[in-house]
C-alpha cells in the first residue's frame, strides 16, 4: 500500500468519523417522547420528532430540520405548521417525557413509606404513582399527554413500595397483616436492698 492510499484511508475514516459521531448525537438528542404545550388549543399534547431525518441532515448539512413524526392530536390535525417545533428546539431535554417526570419527584418522599425517593433508574427501578382511588401504578400506564393531571392528582410512590402495594392489591389473599402490639414495658422499682 502506498502513502497517498493510506492517507486517502485516514481522510476517508475521518470524514465517516465525523458524520457518524454527528448523526449519533442528533438522534440521541431528538429521540423519544416529548410533552409539548400545542399552540392551537394551549394544551399538552405528546410529540416525537423524526429523529433518524433530523440526524441525517445534521450528518450531511451540518444543521437539523425537525418534523414530527407523530402527535396525540393526529390525525384529526395532521397537517398542522407544527409551531411546537420552537419548543423543542429551545430545550429539547427540558421538554423530554423522562426529564419532566423525574423533575417532578425532585424533593418528594415517598406517600407510604416517608423515604425520599430516589433518583429515577427507568430501566431497572422506575419510580411509580399512587392514584386517587390508592393503587399503586406504574409510568408505563400513563399516557403522556395526560401527565399535568396526573401531577395535580396522584401522589410519588417510590419503586420498593411500588412492589409491595402490587402485590398486596394483585393477591390481597395471600398477604397477611400482622398488628405489632406495643408490649408494656416494666420498670424495676428501686429498693432499700443491699446485694
């Protein structure tokens, strides 16, 4: 192999380098649920944006062009100017379904056991809610556009009680409550003895 060949290589692998590195950060960047306050009636609605089409531009252009991909308010205004756009792009992470949740259990304790609850591990330990009527749920039951309801209305239950209460509620036969009574407790009376 001949210089001009290797250094033809080594442009080449750069060059891909930096298309590639920059196509992974814009999808990484634009990628899953966002919750978006749409312009047309002032209310939340859940967005995802094209993410693999924003990327591509941004590989090949050097700057994004963001189109949703889907919205809770198709189809019935599929079509629209998707001026919700302006909100992503101000703050693609502030806006994310996961960010908004986890901002939302910042300095709450858990509603049955007292603990603080931890910072959100979604794949492993997600942190749950409790409803008005007192079962335990999971985010994945949630729907996003519903998640300004849902903050007004359920209370932070932290992931182990999370599993407790599920289990209590899914076989309420094979759970027993057992009642700690409070044992008295005796106090020794001084005497006048000498041992």
């Amino acid at each position: 192999m001949s210089g001009w060949t290797f250094i033809g290589i080594v442009v080449i692998a750069i060059a891909a380098w930096f298309l590639f590195s920059g196509f992974i950060r814009t999808w990484f960047r634009f990628r899953g649920t966002r919750l978006i306050t749409c312009p047309d009636n002032l209310q939340a609605a859940a967005v995802k944006v094209d993410a693999v089409n924003a990327a591509k531009w941004m590989a090949i252009a050097g700057e994004t062009d963001l189109h949703l991909s889907s919205c809770t308010r198709w189809p019935e205004m599929a079509g629209c100017a998707q001026e919700c756009l302006r909100q992503i792009e101000t703050s693609p992470e502030s806006c994310r379904v996961k960010t908004v949740v986890s901002r939302w259990y910042d300095g709450k304790s858990c509603v049955y056991c007292g603990q603080p609850v931890e910072k959100i591990v979604w794949h492993e330990r997600p942190a749950a809610l409790r409803s008005p009527r007192g079962v335990s749920m999971e985010w994945k039951d949630v729907h996003p556009e519903e998640l300004p309801n849902v903050f007004a209305t359920h209370q932070p239950v932290c992931w182990r009680c999370h599993i407790l209460e599920s289990f209590r509620h899914e076989h309420a036969a094979l759970v027993i409550e057992r009642k700690h009574l409070p044992v008295p407790s005796t106090t020794l009376q001084p005497t006048a003895a000498e041992y």
